[in-house]
C-alpha cells in the first residue's frame, strides 16, 4: 500500500459519517501522488498525514429569540485548518444543511485556494445550520449577534478573517461586524465582505464570478478559443451566478440558465442587461423566487429541478458550463450529458459542485476543467486584498481591484497548468491546482518542524 493510500485508509476509518470532507480528501490525495517519489522529505514529516487533519476544530451552540419571543437553538462552527502561510481566512455559510464534515470539507479546500491566490492567508470555514431564508430581518440580527458573542474570541485580524459563504451576504455580514465592533471596541476589519461604508472592496461581491468568467478564459485561450458567443449554463441565483452572468454579457457570451432551490428557468434567448437587472432586484432585495423570473420574461420553468438535470432531460445544448450553486450538483449522468451535448469547458463557481464520478467524466472526454480551488478562488483573493486596503487604510478603484483580480486568476491558472506539465498531467486542472496549491502550504509546514 503506497504512502497515500495509506493516509486515505486512515481518514476512512476516522472521519466516519464526514462524506463531503473524505470526498475532497480523497480527491486531493491521489491528484499528490507524482510528488511522493520527487519528495521524501514530505513522507518523513508526515506532511501528508497532517495536512488532512485541522489545527482546531470549534463548535459551539448558539441560543436566540425569535419574533414569537420563543428561544430557538443552533450549532455554530469554525475550523481553523492551517495557518501555515498566513492567518486562517474563509467564509461562514448558514443553511440547514450546515454540518461538522461540510465545514471540514469547505475548510480542506480553502487551504489550497487561498495558496493558489499567492496572498498569505490560511484555510479555515465556519458557520451554523441556522436557515435564513424566511426569517425576519430582526431575528438574522438576533442570531448573527448570538453567534458572534461565542465567534469573538477565535477571530482576529492576524488569527482568522472570516468572510461570506452562503446563506451570509451583506445584511449578516454588517450585523456581525456591527456586534464585533461592540464587544471588542476596536475596528480591526476582522470580517470581509463588508459593506463599502465600513471598509469592504469593491468588486467584492461581484469578484467569484467575474473571476470564474476569467479563468474560464484563459483555459479556453489554452485553445485559441474566444468566449464571446458562446452558450453557457449557469446554476446558483446567489452572488456567484449573478456575477458569472453578468461578466458573460460584458464578454458577449450568452448564459441561458439560472436556478434557486425551488426550480430553474431556461431563457434560450440568452439572460441580458435588463433581465438580469431583474434578478438583481429579486433575489438581493425582495428575496424572491426564479418562478416569477419566467412568468415576467414567459420562458420554461422547471419546479424542484436543478440546471443539470433539465439540461439533461431536454437535450439542450451548451458550450461552456458553470456550476455555481453548491457541492455535488452535477453527477456522472450530468456530466456525460453536457459532454454529449457539446460542452467543452466547465469553471467551477462553487465548492466542490461535481463529484469524483463527473470529474472523471469531464477529463476522460478532454473537457477544459476548472476546479472551484482554483476557478472560483477570486471571491478569497478580493477578499485578501480587502485586508490589504484595511491595513493601510486606503481604498482602490473598481478598475484597480478588477485588475488586480484578473492578474491573481490569470497567476492561478498559469500555475495550476505548469504543474500539471512539471508532473506528468499537462492540461489537468486538478492535479495542477492541487499540487501547485500544496506545494506552498507543504514547504512551509515543513520549514516550522513537527508543530
């Protein structure tokens, strides 16, 4: 058994009941095996063993009063995963589905997307399976407060920067900073994703989309192809897919799909300027439904189905896909179907959004495969370079930062494909962003001894 099937064995064995996270373990692992033989001093400090397993593993309950004035009860987390390069920087997400493996699993990635980034930040996620979705605005207040008076003490601006994920947009986010600010009574620009008022960047809610919509292009240049014209699908309502479509009108693509929980709709004349004014309005200010997205605009609504799915049972074509919703949407069925439908790239705009099966699909067929550590890592790098504006108060222009995040993604994918090329896999987005990712993280682990 080779040094790598064995650190699989083990995970296996101890992280029962954690799916998600020995999911994405196992996927970075093997994309390490060229390096065992090139590096045995990895082997020796047990490198391999350690990087799987956190630095700290917090959790903690979180009591609050809703409208009715009934206590409710939530479970909080942060896992700090490893501060090697630099302080433990990743988002909280809220949703029911919150659990100690999806924050492990989200935590894991976050390592190595951060180090892809080439800012000094370390891994961490964190959140709680508290669901805003139909709360009052009183009561996300309620609760942000209620997890920040236990979050306090673990965060800090050179210990853990916490940002957004989903579920925490610009409302949680001040309601959190503003109870941080409270406690601690020092403006410390520990959280990102702030609003512009009270320190945040521009271009940062709009940076994981515009950055996927980036390295989608440097892939498909990888080919002397253009984006411009071509069909894409994307999935997600949340800032990611609103930002992705908006980037692909500014590039002269046309995105035909958009989705939320309760269904999707596919607009095949294409999602313009004005309709996606609409969704803008409806899913950031009204919190409303893509159901009234097709009866405005009068295109197909399909109840209760993801974009893969419907892509797949009506046979419509796309080129360029991407998944922006959340982990494991898009299967092996999926995948074939997109391949057999003409997609050639997909930029992963979420964390982890097509599983091991469809992963293997894409690469099979030689599809242009953009993980989400390294195609969706633009979202972290405007968050690092939020606190680079915090620390020496100043503020950059929207076409600053846009540059500034546009060199990090074109940065990640050179990177991630001259990995590929040093280590026996040219072309393979994974196995380059995981090496190139780990490399950095490994080093430094190394250089502090056995700590």
């Amino acid at each position: 058994m080779s040094v790598i099937q064995d650190v699989i064995a083990n995970l296996v064995e101890k992280e029962i009941g954690q799916p998600e996270f020995i999911q994405a373990s196992i996927e970075v692992l093997h994309s390490l095996e060229p390096l065992v033989p090139k590096h045995p001093d990895f082997i020796k400090a047990k490198i391999y063993d350690r990087i799987v397993i956190p630095d700290r593993v917090i959790m903690f309950r979180v009591p609050w009063v809703d409208d009715s004035g009934e206590v409710q009860i939530n479970r909080g987390y942060r896992v700090q995963f490893n501060n090697a390069i630099g302080p433990y920087k990743g988002g909280l997400r809220f949703h029911p589905s919150v659990n100690l493996g999806i924050i492990k699993f989200l935590g894991f990635e976050q390592i190595f997307k951060n180090s892809l980034t080439t800012l000094p930040m370390g891994g961490a996620k964190g959140g709680s399976d508290f669901d805003p979705k139909g709360k009052s605005d009183n009561e996300v207040m309620h609760f942000c407060q209620a997890f920040m008076r236990e979050l306090y003490r673990h965060i800090g601006a050179d210990t853990d920067v916490p940002a957004g994920d989903i579920g925490v947009g610009a409302r949680e986010i001040g309601f959190l900073y503003g109870y941080y600010l409270k406690i601690v009574n020092a403006n410390t620009s520990v959280l990102t994703g702030k609003g512009l008022e009270y320190g945040g960047s521009l271009i940062r809610p709009e940076a994981t989309g515009y950055g996927a919509v980036y390295f989608a292009q440097e892939m498909l240049a990888t080919r002397d192809i253009n984006i411009n014209g071509k069909i894409c699908a994307v999935s997600g309502s949340g800032n990611v897919a609103q930002y992705t479509i908006e980037k692909l009108i500014h590039l002269g693509a046309k995105a035909i799909t958009i989705s939320d929980s309760n269904g999707t709709i596919v607009d095949e004349a294409g999602i313009d300027q004005e309709k996606l004014q609409f969704i803008l309005e409806l899913k950031n200010y009204r919190r409303g439904r893509m159901s009234e997205y097709a009866q405005k605009f009068k295109v197909p609504y399909y109840e209760n189905k993801g974009v893969w799915d419907v892509l797949r049972e009506q046979n419509i074509k796309v080129e360029v896909a991407f998944p922006s919703a959340h982990e494991n949407e898009i299967d092996q069925n999926n995948a074939q179907s997109l391949v057999n439908n003409g997609c050639y790239c997909v930029s992963e705009g979420a964390n982890m959004p097509s599983n091991l099966d469809a992963v293997n699909v894409f690469l099979n067929h030689n599809v242009l495969f953009g993980p989400g550590k390294a195609a969706n890592a633009g979202g972290v790098a405007v968050s690092g370079l939020e606190m680079a504006q915090n620390s020496i108060r100043m503020t950059w222009s929207r076409e600053e930062v846009d540059q500034k995040l546009q060199v990090i993604m074109q940065n990640i994918h050179r990177n991630a494909l001259e990995a590929s090329e040093t280590y026996g896999c040219k072309g393979n987005y994974v196995v380059g962003a995981n090496i190139a990712g780990f490399m950095k993280v490994a080093k430094a682990m190394q250089a502090y001894g056995i700590v």
